[in-house]
C-alpha cells in the first residue's frame, strides 16, 4: 500500500497550528482513493520541534520525514528547504480546519499561508525576553 501521508500542524483547539516551528501536535492522514483518513496523532516534545531540530543542523531526520506533505500555517525557508531535502513538502496554509485543509491540498487549492515571522521560532524562555512578553 503507498498511500501518499499528509500531517496538520494542530493546536490543543484542534484548529491548524500557525507555525510549524513550534507546533507539538500533527495529525497524519492517510489519502486512499482521495479522502483522508486520521491514521496517526503525533506528540514531539519540545526538543523535538520542528524548530530545534532544524537550527541543531545535525543532519538527523525528523518524524516528519515520514510523510509526504506537512501542512501548517506559516514556516520558515529553511525548515522548509531541510524537510524538503528529504522529500517532505512542507506548505503553509490560512485554512484553519486540519481535514479542509488537507481536501483544499488535494484538490489544488489550498488557501496561501501567513508570512512567517521569527517571534514565534524563538524559545518560549528567549521570546518573552525579546518582546516582553
């Protein structure tokens, strides 16, 4: 069976995350004949964010790499350069629902995604130190 994967970068809401970076939860859905199916929810720790792991650069992959398209609401370049190095797109979207999401993907049209901005990427600790926050 090779059906193609797709992971929703999630909120605890439920609605799409809107930065991969930090997002600790992804739904995978399998797509078999053309509809999705929720297969999987992955949890990564906060060492195991998309984020750490793209600034460590250790050349490990990433959960991620599993799947075939990884949707979210913004990211940055150079995640978004490193996953597709190992052949995950990675697509940013303003669709706040994970399964319309995945159906507008499908279906080549996808809402555009936010610009990414840097804030979010830092560490919870470095962010509220940065912006007083």
């Amino acid at each position: 069976m090779t059906d193609t994967l797709i992971a929703v970068a999630v909120q605890d809401n439920g609605s799409v995350s809107p930065h991969a970076g930090r997002a600790a939860h992804w739904h995978v859905y399998a797509i078999s004949q053309g509809q999705p199916e929720l297969v999987w929810n992955l949890t990564l720790s906060p060492a195991g964010s998309l984020h750490e792991w793209h600034v460590r650069g250790d050349g490990n992959r990433h959960p991620l790499h599993e799947v075939d398209i990884a949707i979210c609401g913004s990211a940055g370049e150079g995640v978004t350069r490193r996953l597709a190095e190992r052949h995950t797109t990675l697509v940013a979207t303003s669709e706040s629902d994970p399964v319309t999401a995945v159906i507008a993907y499908l279906n080549s049209n996808l809402a555009p995604g936010r610009p990414h901005e840097e804030l979010p990427c830092l560490d919870p600790e470095h962010r509220q130190a940065v912006s007083g926050r």
